[in-house]
C-alpha cells in the first residue's frame, strides 16, 4: 500500500500514471487504484476519494478469482464485504455499518456447504447463531443479545440428538445445563 500511496503523490501533475505496475488514474478528487501481479493480472482495484476509500474495493487471487469485496465510505468499512475460496465458492460475507459487522454474515465451505449463521447489531452478536456439521447437519445453536450470550444454547450430535443444552444470562450460564448421550438418555445436570 506505501508503494500505491507514493506513487499517487508522486502522479498528481499528470492525468494517467503507470510504474512498477501500479496504474493511477484520476479525475479532479477522484482516484481509481488498480495494482498488478507480477505476471499483470489484476492484484486489487478501488477508489480513493479525497485520499479516502469509497465504494467498492475488490482483491483477486492469482488466478484471477475474487478474493474479496469490501465497500467503503471515507475509509470505513459501510456497505457489502465479501471472501470467496480460490475456487470462486462464496467463503464468508455479510454487511458493515460504520466499520461493525451487521445484519446476517454466513461462513460457507469450499463445496459450498453452509458452515455457520451469524447475527450482528451496532452492540456486537445478537439474535440465534447456527453452526452446522461438514456434511451440514445442525451442531450448535446459540442466543446472544448486546454482544453476549444470553438465552438458550444447545449443541447436537450428528444424528440430530442434543449433545447439552443451557441458558445464558448476560454473558453467565445461568440455571440447570443437562448433557446427554448421542440416544439422548440424561447423563448429568449441572446448576449455575
């Protein structure tokens, strides 16, 4: 980034600017930063307004796949952020609002298989959070509320039976937390 940076200081008398194969471009505030790999395939492109970035900024693997897309408003992250394996599979993505995670984000395996499901507000984690087994059944369910646990949280074996299950208050496990075997018999409880 220091080489992208000095180049564009450095090519602000002229229109258009192509060194170590860095290509700026500009109009009036407006910068478009695009840097190459060794063999010129796109490495990223974006936009500096007033030296800050806006809008969509896009990372490419090698092989010319998207690596990732952030979207930017005067340098935070606000808007669609996006991973992707080599592969070109979705890996994780979600929203930012005002440089936080918000709204759903989901995690994804490079099949395509969904991993997890998160909820995010201006406060941290909230509402139910799922996670799911490789071969994609349920593995855990858990509340948050203000960016900590809170509710009930229960993890399942692969055949659907709960594993243990618990409640949550304000961050501490609160009341009875069972734990049973994979046929779903009681093995124990525990009282917080």
């Amino acid at each position: 980034m220091l080489l992208v940076t000095f180049l564009l200081i450095q090519g602000c008398n002229t229109s258009n600017k192509e060194k170590n194969g860095v290509t700026v471009s500009y109009e009036k505030e407006t910068i478009d930063v695009k840097d190459f790999f060794e063999d010129g395939s796109v490495k990223f492109t974006g936009q500096l307004i007033n030296n800050k970035k806006n809008g969509k900024w896009v990372r490419y693997y090698s092989n010319g796949n998207i690596f990732k897309i952030e979207t930017f408003k005067e340098d935070i992250l606000d808007g669609e952020w996006k991973a992707y394996h080599n592969n070109g599979q979705l890996y994780f993505g979600g929203n930012h609002l005002n440089n936080n995670k918000d709204g759903i984000w989901k995690h994804y395996a490079k099949d395509g298989t969904l991993k997890y499901v998160r909820i995010y507000n201006t406060k941290g984690a909230t509402g139910e959070w799922k996670t799911y087994y490789d071969s994609g059944e349920i593995a855990n369910v858990e509340n948050y509320q203000n960016g900590k646990p809170n509710g009930t949280w229960t993890s399942f074996y692969k055949n659907g039976k709960i594993h243990d299950q618990g409640n949550y208050l304000n961050g501490k496990k609160s009341g009875p937390w069972k734990i049973y075997d994979d046929k779903g018999s009681l093995l124990k409880t525990t009282i917080f």
